[in-house]
C-alpha cells in the first residue's frame, strides 16, 4: 500500500504542474460488506463483498473532472483521464468552480466500535436473525423478513494542498418486517429497524440491548394483527403525531433534502429534482413554527451521518440549520458555497458544513446529509402529546413516500395509526396516509416531544445524483405533532 | 472486443477449474464496464467521469446452503479472485440449508450474444458528445433558459458459468442514455427531451431539439394554471409510460412477489382479463432497442414472455430462487434488467405536434415525465407519483395550456385497464439508473397512451 500513497503523492503533484488548480485522491484499499438476509426462516442469501478501487478528481480553469478504476494500479492512467475529462469540462463552463479556503489537515479517524461485526462468526449472526424470525413467526404473519448489513471502509484521501486523512468507517443496519393478508386478500406490513439514543458504539455491540432490535420482535407482531383487522383511516383533517418511525421519513425528505445546497442551485434539477428553497429565503424564511429547530450534526458518535471528515477533507460539524422556525442555513460543501455567496450579493454561508460525502471510489463527493436532527422539545412524552390532543391520529412506520420536484410537498403512507379523541387513543386504524405542502405543514408544527422520545433512527439507502450514490446518515427526532393535516386521501 | 471476450472465457475456465480443485460447487458471474457521464447543470458542464470497474461474484453451492463473494478490484487479481472462491466455500460450509431444495444446472452452450456491441459507440469520443449536446440545443439556451441533464454512454462485458461444466456464455453491448433538460430560471418551470441508444447511429440531436423547441414555444409566455384536483383524460409519453410498465412488473408479474402477498396480482388472475384488450405486455430478449439478455445469470437461455396478450393475463416471472422456493419452473427471469415491451395501438398519434392538434372532445392532461413514483399499498396495486418536464393541458377547444405540477394517485389496474389508445409507433424508452455497476435498460413502448379518468389528488399552485 505504501507504493499506492507514494504514487497519489507523486500524481497530485504532476496534476497540478499540467495546470490542475485542485486535485484529490480517494483511494479505497479495501471495503467490506455482508449482508445476511432470512425470509420465512430460511437463510436466502449470505454475500460478502470486497472492494477496491481508486478516484481522482481534477479541478481545471473550474471544471471538474473525475475518473475511476478498481484497479490502483491503474494510478497514473485515471490521473490522465480525469484530467482530460477535466478539460473537455472547461469547454462549457459559464460559471467556474471556486473552492471555498479551508485548512488541509493529516487526520486519522475511525468509527467507535467495540466489536467488529466482521469477526463475529457467521453463524452467531445467523442465530439472531433466526432468533427474530422465531419471534416473529405468527399465525397472522403470512411471510416474516429479517436482514443485517454491515459495512467496513478503509478510505485514504490525500489533495493537492496536502491534507491526508486515513478513515476507517464501521456501520450496521437490520430490519425486520411481518407481512399479513386481510380477509380480503389485501396485504398490511409492520417493521422495525435498528435504532439508538444516539450514544454509543457501532459495531456488533449495537444488538446486545433488545430495545433497540430483537426485542421489538413481539410489538411488531402484535401491532400487524392489530390492522389486519382495523377499520380503514377516515378522510379527515386532523392533528398528526409522528411516532420516529415516520418522522425521520418527513424530515428527511422534506427539511433535509429541501436544503441541500447544490440543489437549492439547480445542480440536480436533471435527475432528483430542485427545492423550493431560494437563496434570499436564508436568515428570512419562516420554514417552521418556533418550536422547529433542526440541526446537521456530522459528530453524533454512533450514526452512519457521523464520519470524521468530509471527502472534501473538512472536519465534521454540528450546526443549525433552522431555529426556532427561520432558515439559518443548508446542507453545504467547499464547492458550492462561494457560488451561493456571489449570486446571493452577501454571505450567507461563512464556510463548508463539511457535507460533501461521496458513497464510494468511484463517485464525486456531493452535498449530503449528515444526520439531520430535531431538537428535543418541551412538550413531554408521547403519552403527554396524546393527553394534550382534542383530535388527532398517531402514525408510524414508513410505508411509501413520494415527493414533489421541488420538495415544495409530499405524500406519506404509513403502516399503522391510532385515533386519538380527547386525549385518548380510541382504536387502531389501517392504511393512514398524509400529504400537505411543505411550508404549511412545519409551520403547524404544534408540539416536540422531549429527550426521552427521540430515537436516532438510520438511513441506509439515501438515493441522489448523476451518476447516482447511495448514501447512510441518521435522523435523531422526537414524537411530534402537526395541526390541522389532511389524512386518509 | 474479440481479445476481451477471449481473456474472459479464459478467465472463467481458470476459475472453474480452481474451484473443482478446491472441491467447491459454483457459479460465476464476471461484470466489466466502462461507464463515461457528462452532466450539465446551470449551462455547464457540472461534471465529466468515466470509471472502469471489474467486478466478480462467486457463489458457493453446498447442497441447499449458498454463499456468495462478490469481488470489486483489478481484473489482473487472479490470487485474489481465489481468494473469494474460497471465501464463499467458506460461507456456504457454514450457512444454513434452506429448508427448499434449490437448482444448479449445467450451462447449456449459447452463441455469443454480443450483436448489441457497437464499437463506435463505445469509443464515443468527448468532442461528439459536446456536438451533440451543443446540436441538441441550439439556440434554446439564453439566460433565462437554463441547461440541464447528462449524457451517459458506455459498454458492459458479462459472462456466466459453473463448477458442472466448462461451458461460458457471454454477453456484451454497448449503451447511450441521454436526457436534457431546459428550465427557466425565475418561473422554474423544466422541459426535458430523452434519447435512448444502442448504437452510435441511434444518437440524433435533431429529434431531441424538436422535442424541446415545440415545447419551448408552449410554455414561454404561457399563464401557467392550477389544475382542479378530480378525474382527467391523460396521455403519457414515452418515459412516464415506462415507469408505469416497470412499476407494473415490479408490483404485478413477478412470481415470487405474488407468493410474499407483495403484489397486485394474484394465481387467481393467470388467464382472465385484468387491463383493457388494447394492452399486450411481454418481456422480450429479441427487442434490441431494450438492451436484452439472451441468457440469466444462471445461463438459463431467455425468449419473448408474454406477460399479457390482449389485456389478458398469462404468465408469472420467476426467477430461480423464488422457483425453487415455490416449486414453480424458472422462467429465465434471474437477470440484471428485463426487456419489457408493450405492444402498439392503432392510433396515427406518433408525434407531439400531432398530439397537440389531436381532435378531442374533453381536456387531456399530457404528461410526459413522472417524477417519484411509489407504492402506496402493494396488493392494491395503487401508487402515487407528480407530473415533471413539460406537461400540457390540451383543451377541448383545440387551444394548449400549461398547469402546473399536479400529483396522481391511482392503481395500476386502472392505468392499464382504462386505456383509450395507444400509438401505433414505438420507441425506446431509457430507464437505466446509475446506481451500482452499468445496467443498461430500456422499455419498448408506443409513443403515446390514452387513459380515462385517472385520478388527480393533488395540485400544486407553482412549479
């Protein structure tokens, strides 16, 4: 490997002696998936992945270029390429890239974990996921998936200013999820996935309390039979109270990827669409009521949305981004903030949020979420919400979403609601479903509930640009409650 | 190409005859590409890449236990590439048997199904794609008229084997996928054109330029309205009517879906009519417009499947895995994209401009694009999507008006089962994502489709 870092040197160097402004180097030695997946008590699929490769991005008169290989050896060759790409770039280029000044930095960073998920034997492994699928095993439940995904990465990144950070990012995800069959034929689902407090490590340790996966096993059998015999949600307006399970969902589309910045900017109008966002709206919006403040913070110590330093090299931040209801800022990186600065006449932004995540070598970091937070609140427990409710439904669990192109408004349905009638839950209801306009429905935003109700609760398939990525972050969000939403249309 | 092809079968027989060595039963799947996107954003080039990626997946078969090693590194690696056979040995060794018994069958010798590779397009040179792009929109940018989209071009080289013969198959072509998008910079509205191809001579700029400037002339100066929520005639274009397909086999034909009660579609329906007799639905290796595999990643060979033929459903896909779990026989469908095709109409609608004079007798709403599909309940079929890019309120008083976003929610059994015509020419309709390794795929569609009163929940009151 050292010849590997000898030549990234030697090949940022020579880049910018071809005319390079700014170079980089993303070398990946070696990435390690596995993913286990059981469906009805069999074991479908064990894939283990490796992976190795190299990307170099080239900053040319403002125009990028980038290139990449599975093969590090093929050092110098991607160098030339992305180079070239570079130039052919700078042929159609109104607007030049400027990379906001930081401070290169020689860091090494490496997720807290305990236990590394890849030596715990395959079989022990097994023996969870069978041990949750005998939980959830059912008359009512007609099929029972249950799967783990655990990742490795060794990353090292080098740029021509001569930052050299060394990363080694541990992440685990697993789910579960019960289907039944009505009388009818009709399908309802319930799940769960691995969540946390928001403290702790990431590695195998993240199963050893129950709480936060296998014990859950019983609730989500014994909520599915719930529905499958419930009444339809009525077509009504009422106050929504967002359980984590779907309140991670609403601020994620919604809040998080509204403000992406290159988004904001039209970078991916072509593919994942705008944000109703304009640059004048920052420090004047009113996004929210008062009792929204939402943070990006990249420092949580046990969330996929926490890794060290960005792929710009930037260290990791904890930031608002709205507070008490106004837009303060955005999700941003050294590359777009300059530019949002000179078309907004005033700066806006005073440096990177140290937001730019690439999924992998051979992808260009864009803005991405980091972990997109909602404070905790003043309004009590989940119970304490309800109590205070004339009349209202309770939601949870992410069923399907679909988003307007410029996160200006949304569709959710969710797996399971409660009515709520002054102050008490009266029954459960199936299929509930909520969609309103973006701005109105934060500005409703009625109660927070406290410390005790958040759950940080991960991201493992976040899906934007050309080519696209996949990105994993985390939201850490209480119970909340929204006035006056339109339900069961 | 030849000396590629050759190096890979090599490459396969090397490792098949490592694994028997090993006494470890395999399959092989090889994955090369080389990818080259250039992406445009505010009138620039925001981004030019190319990557080269060798990708290899060995899956370990001990009697009904599998496991699996997939191997992204330098295709030189051949220690390495040993290596993951013996990790999967290892995985499967100590996985659990599947309480189902599960398939491995000799590969049977196919021809080489590379007729789709164009050497010219795989060497697509930067500067023709600037002149293309450039070609593409001429004289339609300004500044308030704003560039967006990409140009995507590239090839993949896959083959397929086992530990029970030395039989290799091989596939290869090559694929452009092109989508260009003209949004204004203060009213926000988008406009988008796309071009499918399979080969160099598939790429004309002149067609997508048409595509925009008729829908520039539309919408520069247009009021744009807010639509009442309610029923709408509406014609889909080209790229939304793939979606819908896609969306359709996903929550509709496939097999093992319908075993998981994750389908609208259930055995009760084989062989009754559930869409309107217009609708004939099939996924069909031979269309080579639809980037095909004439093999799975079993090597199961694949011919046309008729999903549904004159609005009646035939047949389930299924793949090997949720054949064996089901005890049902696979049907070739073990592959990285399908090939679906729908079947054309009778309609003389083959154009946007005649679209747009198209006599009627209530509004259409055109809608081109559809923008985040997804499911709302699975064994209903109803999903959930906006309009995007360039749709049209066609009045029934002959004039053409612009609305603004509006969402739909509705079941595919209605989109299909309401159908009022469909066009009498087809095309190809790019649906590749760029998510993980190059999967080029495309659908076959008419050009245009007529639905009755699909539902429209919501309407924006702004782009």
């Amino acid at each position: 490997m050292n010849h590997v870092i000898q030549g990234m040197r030697d090949t940022l160097q020579r880049l910018c002696q071809a005319g390079a402004s700014y170079a980089d180097v993303r070398f990946y030695p070696q990435q390690d998936d596995e993913t286990l997946v059981v469906m009805q008590g069999n074991l479908k699929s064990v894939e283990r992945s490796v992976t190795t490769g190299i990307g170099i991005r080239v900053l040319y008169h403002g125009a990028w270029g980038f290139a990449a290989a599975s093969s590090p050896d093929a050092l110098a060759t991607v160098a030339d390429t992305a180079l070239a790409n570079a130039h052919i770039a700078a042929q159609r280029l109104p607007y030049p890239v400027r990379l906001a000044p930081r401070t290169p930095v020689t860091a090494r960073y490496e997720s807290p974990c305990i236990i590394d998920p890849f030596s715990i034997p395959l079989e022990e492994k097994v023996a969870l996921l069978m041990e949750v699928d005998k939980q959830l095993t059912h008359p009512a439940v007609a099929q029972r998936i249950v799967y783990m995904y655990a990742t490795r990465r060794h990353i090292i990144f080098m740029d021509s200013d001569g930052a050299h950070i060394e990363k080694i990012i541990h992440e685990i995800f697993a789910r579960m999820m019960a289907i039944g069959v009505e009388a009818n034929g009709m399908s309802q689902e319930r799940s769960y996935e691995l969540r946390n407090k928001g403290a702790g490590t990431r590695g195998w340790e993240a199963f050893h309390d129950p709480a936060y996966f296998t014990g859950q096993a019983p609730r989500v059998v014994d909520e599915l039979q719930q529905v499958l015999t419930a009444e339809p949600c009525p077509r009504d307006t009422r106050a929504v109270i967002l359980l984590p399970g779907i309140m991670f969902l609403q601020t994620h589309e919604v809040i998080g990827h509204a403000l992406e910045l290159d988004r904001i900017l039209g970078y991916e109008l072509s593919y994942a669409g705008g944000s109703f966002v304009k640059l004048e709206d920052f420090g004047t919006l009113r996004y929210g009521s008062d009792k929204l403040t939402v943070r990006a913070d990249a420092t949580l110590p046990n969330s996929p949305g926490s890794f060290g330093y960005d792929d710009d090299g930037i260290p990791c931040q904890n930031y608002v981004l709205i507070e008490n209801g106004i837009l303060k800022s955005a999700i941003t990186s050294r590359q777009t903030i300059l530019e949002a600065n000179d078309k907004a006449g005033r700066t806006i932004f005073a440096s990177s949020g140290g937001c730019a995540r690439a999924s992998g070598f051979n992808r260009v970091p864009l803005e991405r979420m980091t972990n997109i937070n909602i404070d905790a609140g003043a309004d009590g427990t989940r119970d304490d919400i309800i109590a205070n409710t004339e009349r209202g439904i309770v939601m949870d669990g992410a069923r399907s979403w679909s988003i307007g192109s410029n996160r200006e408004q949304f569709h959710f349905a969710c797996e399971i609601g409660w009515l709520v009638e002054d102050g008490r839950i009266t029954r459960v209801v199936k299929n509930p479903t909520y969609g309103m306009d973006t701005l109105p429905f934060w500005r409703a935003l009625s109660a927070v509930g406290g410390e005790r109700t958040r759950e940080l609760v991960f991201v493992p398939n976040c899906g934007k640009g050309l080519p696209s990525q996949i990105m994993h972050l985390g939201h850490f969000v209480s119970v909340c409650r929204f006035d006056n939403v339109p339900i069961g249309t | 190409m030849p000396a590629k092809k050759d190096h890979l079968k090599e490459l396969l027989r090397d490792l098949i005859r490592y694994a028997r060595a090993q006494n470890i039963t395999a399959e092989f799947w090889l994955h090369a590409e080389h990818s080259a996107l250039v992406r445009l954003a505010n009138s620039a080039i925001s981004l030019n890449t190319c990557e080269d990626l060798f990708e290899l997946t060995v899956t370990a078969c001990r009697g009904n236990a599998r496991g699996t090693c997939t191997l992204m590194i330098a295709p030189g690696q051949r220690e390495r590439m040993y290596e993951a056979i013996r990790i999967a040995g290892t995985i499967a060794q100590h996985a659990t048997p599947t309480s189902y018994p599960r398939t491995l069958t000799p590969l049977t010798p196919l021809p080489d199904d590379d007729g789709g590779f164009d050497e010219a397009l795989w060497q697509l040179a930067p500067q023709q794609k600037l002149d293309y792009i450039q070609a593409a929109v001429q004289g339609l940018e300004s500044t308030e008229m704003v560039l967006a989209g990409m140009l995507s071009s590239g090839a993949v080289w896959e083959a397929a084997a086992n530990t029970l013969n030395d039989t290799v198959v091989f596939h290869a072509l090559t694929d452009a996928n092109v989508s260009l998008v003209l949004s204004h910079a203060q009213q926000r509205w988008e406009l988008q054109s796309t071009q499918s191809a399979a080969c160099v001579s598939e790429l004309q700029p002149a067609a997508v330029h048409a595509e925009l400037e008729l829908l520039l002339h539309q919408y520069r100066g247009a009021r744009p309205q807010q639509l009442a929520p309610g029923p709408y005639e509406v014609v889909f274009g080209r790229d939304a009517l793939a979606e819908l397909l896609q969306m359709c086999a996903w929550l509709g034909f496939n097999g093992g879906a319908c075993k998981r009660k994750m389908t609208f579609l259930k055995e009760e329906h084989l062989g009754t009519r559930i869409f309107s007799a217009q609708v004939s639905i099939s996924d069909d290796p031979t269309q080579r417009a639809a980037f095909p595999y004439a093999f799975d990643v079993h090597g199961v060979p694949r011919t046309p499947f008729p999903l549904v033929t004159r609005g009646v459903f035939n047949a389930f896909m299924w793949d090997r895995d949720s054949a064996d779990e089901f005890g049902q026989k696979e049907t070739g469908h073990s592959v990285p994209s399908l090939s679906l095709a729908l079947a054309p109409g009778t309609s003389p609608v083959n154009s946007l401009a005649a679209l747009l004079t198209m006599p009627r007798e209530r509004d259409v709403l055109y809608i081109p694009h559809l923008h985040y599909m997804n499911a709302v309940n699975h064994t209903e079929g109803i999903i959930t999507c906006c309009s995007r890019f360039g749709a049209l309120l066609l009045r029934a008083d002959g004039s053409v008006a612009v609305p603004f976003n509006v969402r739909l929610t509705e079941k595919l059994g209605h989109m299909f089962g309401r159908v009022a015509w469909l066009s009498r020419e087809t095309c190809a309709a790019n649906v590749s994502g760029t998510y993980g390794t190059r999967t080029p795929a495309a659908c076959v569609v008419p050009r245009f489709m007529g639905v009755h009163d699909v539902a429209i929940t919501h309407v924006n009151d702004s782009f």
